[in-house]
C-alpha cells in the first residue's frame, strides 16, 4: 500500500506548472487544492455578481417589449408599472448575457417534439425567442386588430395577450408568452442590482425587506408587523 | 493536448467531493490512507465565493441556480415509460446537481433525517403485517442488508460533524415530549436545540396537537446555535436569512462540506483535491474482479489515468449509476427480464399537499431557512395501520418557513386568479403575507417498469451517453400520495385557511418539471442479495471488490424523508468497513 505523502511526490508547485495562471482555482488544467487553499479568503474570480450593461434589443423591439410588460405587472396606487420600475432595461441585459444564448441549455440535438412532460425540446435561445417572437405578435397584432401592439387599447391588448397565454397563437405563442411572463417578474423582484425594480417598488409592493440576513430578532415577533424597509445589494433610495 | 498522462498511484481515489466524497474522504485520511478526490467543479468556500455581500441574490442563485451544475454539461434524459423515446431535459429541473466541491452539501436546505425503522426493512415488515396480497403488482420491496439500529452510531456522527438541531423525540428507548415519537431511538440528544417557530409553524403545531398528532421540529442543518464538532471545527448560529436552499450560507450556519468537513481535511498531507477534473470511468484489470483506477479529463481537455487501489464513486445517485455503467462494473438491469443490478431499483419523492390562504395573517415568509419547519410522522412509513388502504408507506407531513423570495413566490395566489395585470397584483401583494403550504413528503418504491440506463441517442460534451431515466409513478404511490393529501386538507380546515388549494404530484404523469423534490433515488442499491443490489452493506460493488459506491443511489426505496443524513451515515459506516476489514482482506466483504 502506497502510504506516502503524495504531495512531496508530485508537489503543489509541480502540478500547478500545468496550470501556469497560477491561481488555486485556476480554470486551466485540474485545479489543486492543498492545505493553503483555505487560508485564502481573496473573492473568486468569478464570485461577483455577472452584471452585463450590454444591450440586445433594437429600440423598437424595446418599445414592443414596454408595451407587452406594462400590461403584464400595470402601473397602480401601490406601485410602478414593469417599464417604469426598469424591466425592459433588465431584460436587455439579461438577454446581453449568458442567459440570451442559453449558455446553461442542453442544445445537442436531435430535437423532437415529446411528450408534454418532456419539456420545451426546441433549440431557440431566449434571444432567438425574443426576436422571433416579438416580429409575430407585432405581424399578427397589425392583421387582426389593424394596429400595431403598442397602439392598441389596452383592453385589446389584454385581450390579445390572454389568447397568446392560453395557447390560442400556438405553441411557440405560448413558450414566447411563459417566458415574457417570467422575465418581467424577475425584473420586477430581483435585485436592483440588475437593472430592474426600481427604487425597490416590486420589494415594497408585497413587504419584502430585500437583501436582509439577519431575522434573529424579528422570529421571536411572530405575526407582528415589522415595518422593515428593504435594503439592495446596491440600492439603498 | 494528446494522450493521457499518468498521476501518481493514490491508495485511494474518491470520484466527486460532496457530502460522501468528504465524509470518506475524512475517514480515510485519519486511518493514514493517501487520498485523492477529483470533482468535477471547482473549489466554492464561505468567504471567497458566498460572503453576505453577494449571497442575497435570489435572480442569480435561486432564479438562475448559480450554483448548480449546467444542462450543458451533463443532463439526462427522460421518459414516463418504456414504449417512449427518451429526449434530453434541457432546461434546469428537479435534478438539481452540485457542481463544485460539497457537492448539493453547499446548497441544499439542511433537513437532516434518520429514516424510520421500517425503511431498512420493507420487504419483510410488509410481508409480515399485511401479506404480498397487499401490495401493488410490480413494486419491489426489499430489505437493505442493514438495520436502523446498525446505522445508529453513524447517524450520530453524522449529526455531530453537521451539528444538527433538533429536540430529540426517541431517546436510549424512552419517548420524549416535543420529539418526534416515532423517530428510531437515537443515543443522544441533537448536537445544537431545535430552531425557533415562525407565526405559520406555530399555528401549524397548535392545530395538529389540538387534533391528536404529534408536531415536532424538523431537525435542521441550520444550526441553532454555537457548535464545535468532533473535527474540530466551529460553526455560528443561524439567522433566518431566508436565502438558504439553492444558496451557499455565509454565516458558516449551514451544515456543509465546506462548513464541516473541509477545514479538518484540507489540512492532511495525505489528501489532495483535484476541482475541475471530471472522471469518465473507471478501468478494470484484465480479469474485470478489480479496478485500477479512473481516467479524468480535466479544464484543457487533457485526460489522465488516476491508477488508485480503491476506487470510490460519491458522484451523487445519477452519475454514480452512470459510472457504473460506463465502466461495465456490474449487471446492467434489464426492463425486459427484470434480472441484473445496475440501474434497477430507481425511485423519486412522492409529494402532494395543500396550498393555503387566509383572510387575516401576516406569515412574514422571509423569515425562514431551508430546514425551518415543524412536521408530523403520524402518516409517515408504517406509523398508522394500512390494512385496508391498498398502499404501503406514507409521507411526513410538513409545514415549513424557508423563504419568502418574491420572483419564487409570484405565483402563490388563489387559484382563479390572472397570473398578471392589476388583479394578480393586488391578490400578490396580498397573499404574499397570507398564504402557507402543508407539504407531504412520501415515500417512493421501486417497481419493476421504472429504471435507469444509458440513453442510445444522447451523450454529454465528452461524448458519453447520458443516463436514461424511465420513471412514472406506481399505484402504490399514488394512493399514498391522495391519501396523505386529503390529512393536509383536513388539517389546513382547522387551521382557519378560509381557501384551501390540494396538490398532488402524482396525479397524473411524472415530468421532471415538477420541481417540488429534488430526490432521485437507487439504481446501485444496496442490499443481502447480488440478484437485486449492485453492492453490499459497505457499498462495495458484488463484482469488483475494490469499487465502493455511495450516495441516495445506495437505497433500495426511499424513505418519507430527506436523503442526505441516511447517505451521510451510509459513507461513514463504508469508511469505517474498508479501514477495519477491507484494508486487511483485500476481499469481498459479504459472501455473495
Ligand atoms: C436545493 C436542494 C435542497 C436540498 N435539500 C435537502 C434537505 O433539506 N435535506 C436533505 O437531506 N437533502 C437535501 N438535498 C439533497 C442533498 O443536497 C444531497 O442528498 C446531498 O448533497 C448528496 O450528497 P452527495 O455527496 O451524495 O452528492 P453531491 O453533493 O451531489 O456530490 C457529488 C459530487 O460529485 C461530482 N461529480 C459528479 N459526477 C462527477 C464526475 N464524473 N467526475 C467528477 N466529479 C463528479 C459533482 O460535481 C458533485 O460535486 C437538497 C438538494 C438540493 C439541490
Ligand atoms: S437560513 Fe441560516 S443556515 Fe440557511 S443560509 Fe441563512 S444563516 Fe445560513
């Protein structure tokens, strides 16, 4: 049995040679990890937020994008519409970044249809989704109701985005519809870090308290109101 | 870069480094052995990787699952029977694999569950109290080859590397008021005090306790307070952050590898970590009864031969299956005999439960962590008679406060209401402060039409094939499912919920886009006999003794509970197995 210390065998320095950025985690070669590593409290490299400033969509889509997201979360008393509050500035970024080109997807082929439980099995990127689909709501949109989406009213457009929701514009109508669904949402809730909920509207709207980490104090106040103003991790107004 | 180095034999070579890769992993390096771990993710710690300034970040963890292993990496594909064609699940799912070192152990909630008794024992205790006639056509029910009480004193361990907290309920034989009642009998308390109540758990205990159940605390890898553990290493109370499943803790709270295990290990001279260096397979000897190592590809694309005396996989229940397989280590079950091993015995989570709203409360959901929760056993495995019910085992009924995340939550508003526009608005800000879950989480039987094997059609970006899980839910789980499912509406009545919304995942197909359990379990179980397990008590492969597996794969059904603390026992009584027999015999372990 092989009972020696193998580090002085094949060494920290030895190996990391293979690896000649140097760094623990370093993405070339394995990366070897020893006794020193957890002395080593310096961020990752990639331990900070992916934030994008990139744009995708053309001003036009954009303003499509408005338009469909303001009837999604609507301006009221209690708080912003989705435009208002930074979500299409949040998708655009979103779509920028690894998220637009589905870095995350299985996309190996072949693709074939499936079974309902078997998930969305198309090959579109969010990106492809977005250009794609916003050119069919705007080209149906203009046949059947006369108008492009942005100047309809807005109970024409309700009514449109219901028929789009319940599969009445056909799968692709649908998936598009799900997914422009749950990007206004996230561009409403998450941080503002990202570009969306603005002024922490989407937060303060259902009593959120935001990037808190600690409720020690508050379990022992079960059912109280809290009156807690929610913090960012960037915005604190 | 061509052809494949050679590293230096270790004694041992330990595929992924979560929760089982590091308990061995510790073991091992303390009995002297040279230990080399390859993890195919990279190295994630408390301060360089989830420090509070960036862990509160719904979008990117919880949203996005930053944390967790990609599609493009590795996925698997998926069908509800044998007649369909498997297709690839693309997008995040209910398989949420770790992708770093600790494994899912960074990430997961922390519920930290012993199995019931009968768990171990299913295939005789059903036979006993209700006779085979009982139980649906199909379904295979076996013993483990191991009891609770012989994983006791790992359990034990277990919890006290991970300083539960928790209130003991079954103690050295006597029952305890608070505890769980039905809960095996532990040798000592929990390591930290159960976790406090938020307003929802509070109501949820006075009404089962008004209704003659029997509420306890979850036990929680989310510590309750201070706790140095047998390694050596301290660990800070929990907060209540409210980002806890899905997120790394940056409070050193949350029991974990990294929080644990890592800091006694790391500082071995006899251990190494290789991250970034994923295992293909392993290579047997001409003979095929022993292997020789594993071969690994690592960031550049560089393949290496790791020659290791034993190999262990800990690559979590999906990929210790796959390796397995890729490394033609065992009998491959097949569907059409339902004879050999690998791949065979595969089960899931059976969940159903209430979704609830009430005119007049103010839950405060972001008080919560991912193990926060009060649960009755009442329903669980063989607590309550079934004869007459047609199933066998039944599910922990919970009610749990782990987050009140708002993207997550966006859709928790009264059935009938428009998912967006002004009135889903108002019914969110709302019920965002109103509504509570009763969640049953139950048991799940292998049956002889659900299984795993390699898929012909798909491979991942190293060109291997991707597993391929056939899986639809039995009669057996069904009936469970409704059955526990109409407990969680009769107890949301007597809460006061003035709306009361029942789910039930195994109502109709299964798809892996039902995300409310993440545990895939067996297909390399454990077991007395090589005819229907892969491996033996020890987790030692029937066929090449030098190969251990550990992980949820080991189980030959899975439990009405969480996985992780029955795994965390099963690699520690493994450990102990190769250090007090394996290392002297050289041998099998079991008489096959
Ligand atoms: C969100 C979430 C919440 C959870 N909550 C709970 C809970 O409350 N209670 C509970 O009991 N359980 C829970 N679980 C499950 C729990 O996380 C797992 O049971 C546990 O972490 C498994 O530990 P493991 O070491 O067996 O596997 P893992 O932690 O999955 O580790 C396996 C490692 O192997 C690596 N690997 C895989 N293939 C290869 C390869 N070919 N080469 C090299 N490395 C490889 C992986 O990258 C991974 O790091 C939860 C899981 C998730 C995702
Ligand atoms: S809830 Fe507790 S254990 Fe979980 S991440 Fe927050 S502080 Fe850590």
């Amino acid at each position: 049995m092989n009972r020696k210390n193998e580090k002085s065998a094949l060494g920290r320095r030895k190996f990391l040679a293979l690896a000649p950025t140097g760094a623990v985690a370093a993405a070339a070669g394995a990366a070897l990890l020893d006794s020193e590593t957890r002395h080593d409290t310096r961020l990752s490299q990639d331990a900070l937020p992916p934030l994008v400033a990139d744009s995708y969509l053309t001003d036009a889509e954009k303003a499509l994008v408005s338009a469909v997201f303001d009837r999604l979360i609507p301006a009221d008393d209690a708080a912003l519409g989705a435009s208002d509050a930074g979500c299409v500035a949040f998708l655009d970024r979103q779509l920028a970044g690894p998220w637009g080109l589905a870095a995350t997807r299985y996309r190996a082929g072949p693709f074939k249809p499936g079974t309902p439980e078997q998930g969305d099995q198309s090959p579109f990127t969010p990106r492809e989704r977005y250009r794609s689909g916003l050119k069919a709501l705007e080209t149906r949109c203009t046949k059947s109701e006369g108008k492009g989406f942005a100047q309809i009213a807005p109970e024409r457009q309700d009514a449109f985005l219901q028929d789009m929701e319940a599969g009445r514009h056909g799968p692709d109508g649908k998936a598009f519809f799900e997914m422009m669904l749950q990007n206004v949402r996230e561009g409403y809730f998450a941080d503002p870090l990202y570009g969306g909920n603005k002024g922490m509207t989407g937060w303060k709207l259902v009593g959120f308290p935001g990037a808190r980490y600690d409720y020690r104090a508050e379990i022992d106040r079960p059912g109280a109101d809290l009156g807690l103003a929610p913090i960012s991790l960037m915005d604190r107004g | 870069m061509s052809g494949t180095k050679t590293r230096e034999k270790a004694d041992v070579v330990i595929v992924g480094l979560g929760w089982s890769g590091s308990l061995i992993a510790e073991e091992l390096t303390r009995a002297g052995l040279n230990v080399v771990a390859l993890e195919r993710g990279k190295w994630r710690d408390t301060a360089t990787d989830f420090p509070p300034a960036i862990d509160m970040d719904e979008l990117r963890w919880a949203t996005r699952r930053g944390m967790m292993q990609p599609q493009a990496v590795e996925t698997v594909t998926f069908r509800n029977n044998s007649e369909q064609e498997a297709l690839p699940v693309r997008e995040w799912n209910c398989f949420q694999f770790g992708w770093n070192v600790g494994g899912a152990g960074t990430h997961w909630a922390g519920m930290t569950w012993r199995f019931n008794p009968w768990d171990f024992e299913v295939g005789s205790k059903v036979r006993q109290r209700y006779g085979q006639a009982e139980t649906t056509p199909g379904l295979q029910l076996q013993d483990w080859g191991i009891t609770y009480d012989e994983l006791e004193p790992y359990y034990d361990r277990f919890e006290k590397i991970a300083g539960t907290s928790g209130t003991a309920g079954h103690l050295n034989g006597s029952i305890k008021p608070h505890g769980n009642p039905f809960e095996g009998s532990r040798s000592s308390e929990y390591p930290t005090p159960a976790l406090k109540d938020t307003r929802w758990m509070g109501m949820f205990r006075e009404t089962t306790t008004a209704m003659g159940y029997h509420p306890f605390t979850i036990p929680a890898g989310n510590i309750s307070s201070e706790w140095t553990n047998p390694l050596g290493v301290r660990m800070g109370p929990c907060t209540y952050c409210g980002y806890c499943e899905m997120f790394g803790c940056g409070n050193w709270s949350k029991s974990s590898p990294q929080a644990c295990v890592l800091p006694a290990l790391t500082g071995r001279d006899n251990f190494t970590i290789l991250a970034e260096a994923e295992v293909l397979h392993a290579t047997l000897a001409e003979d095929g009864k022993t292997a020789k190592g594993v071969v690994f590809i690592d960031a550049n694309g560089q393949r290496w031969e790791q020659p290791a005396d034993i190999v262990i996989f800990t690559a979590y229940q999906i990929d210790n299956i796959r390796l397995l397989l890729l490394s033609k280590i065992g009998k491959p079950y097949d569907h059409k005999t339902g004879t050999g091993v690998v791949g065979r015995g595969y089960a899931y989570q059976t969940i159903s439960g209430a979704n609830l709203f009430f005119d007049d409360e103010r839950f405060n959901p972001f008080i919560g962590a991912g193990a926060l929760g009060v649960q009755i056993d009442d329903y669980n495995a063989d607590n309550f008679d079934h004869a007459g019910l047609g199933f066998v085992g039944g599910a922990g009924i919970m009610a749990f406060s782990t987050n009140g995340r708002p993207i997550g939550m966006a859709d928790s508003v009264p059935q009938g209401t428009p998912r967006w526009g002004a009135k889903w608005k108002q019914a969110y800000a709302k019920s965002y402060q109103t509504s509570a879950t009763i969640f049953n989480q139950g048991t799940s039987f292998a049956h002889r039409d659900v299984f795993a094997d390699l898929d012909p059609t798909y491979t991942d970006r190293h060109g291997q094939p991707l597993l391929r899980v056939t899986f639809d839910y039995n009669e057996n789980d069904r009936r469970m499912a409704k059955y526990t499912m109409d407990k969680a509406v009769e107890i949301g009545k007597k809460a006061g919920a003035s709306r009361i919304e029942p789910f039930n995942s195994a109502e109709g197909a299964n798809t892996p886009y039902d995300q409310r359990s993440t545990h895939t379990t067996g297909g390399a179980v454990i077991g007395a006999d090589p005819a229907t397990s892969a491996l033996n008590r020890y987790g030692q492969t029937w066929d090449v003794h030098n190969v251990f597996v550990v992980g949820a794969s080991s189980f030959p059904n899975n439990g009405g509970y969480n996985p992780t603390a029955t795994v965390g026992a099963l690699a520690l009584y493994c450990a102990r197995g190769i250090i007090e027999k394996y290392l002297d015999t050289r041998g099998p372990l079991v008489e096959a």
